[in-house]
C-alpha cells in the first residue's frame, strides 16, 4: 500500500508499507494492505511503519487524521 505522512511543514514519509501501526483516540490500531475505506482521528502517540522488508520506521506525533481508500492512506499529522 501507499503510505504519505504530512505535517503542516513537511512530508515526513511517501512510499510503499506493509503495516502501518497508529495511535487512535481510543487506543490503536493497524492497517494492512487491502484495509478497507476509513477515515479517523488520531491520538498523541507513535505512528509505526513497517516496510517490505520488515524494517521498522517510528514517528511521533500529537495528533491528527488518516483516510484509507483503494490500497492509498493519507496520514495528516500535527
């Protein structure tokens, strides 16, 4: 899948994941490949990214939103 972190500065990530590991505002959540339309808030927390070869990426953040939709999530972060 698709994965594009945004802050309001810059592009944090842009590119190709196989999980993606995020802190909801009710506790967290994964989204795989195929993972169906979804739009939701995200907590303070660590955004984890897990690529291909099982190489592991962290971020964090203070909050924020994610859209998922035909294999393409938008992560929109503070």
């Amino acid at each position: 899948m698709i994965v594009s972190v945004i802050t309001p500065d810059k592009t944090i990530f842009s590119g190709e994941l196989e999980l993606v590991k995020l802190p909801g505002i009710d506790g967290s959540f994964e989204i795989m490949n195929q993972h169906a339309p979804l739009v939701s808030i995200l907590g303070a927390g660590e955004i984890k990214m897990v690529d291909h070869q099982k190489k592991v990426q962290t971020v964090q953040i203070k909050g924020g939103v994610i859209e998922v939709n035909n294999n393409v999530v938008k992560i929109l972060a503070e």
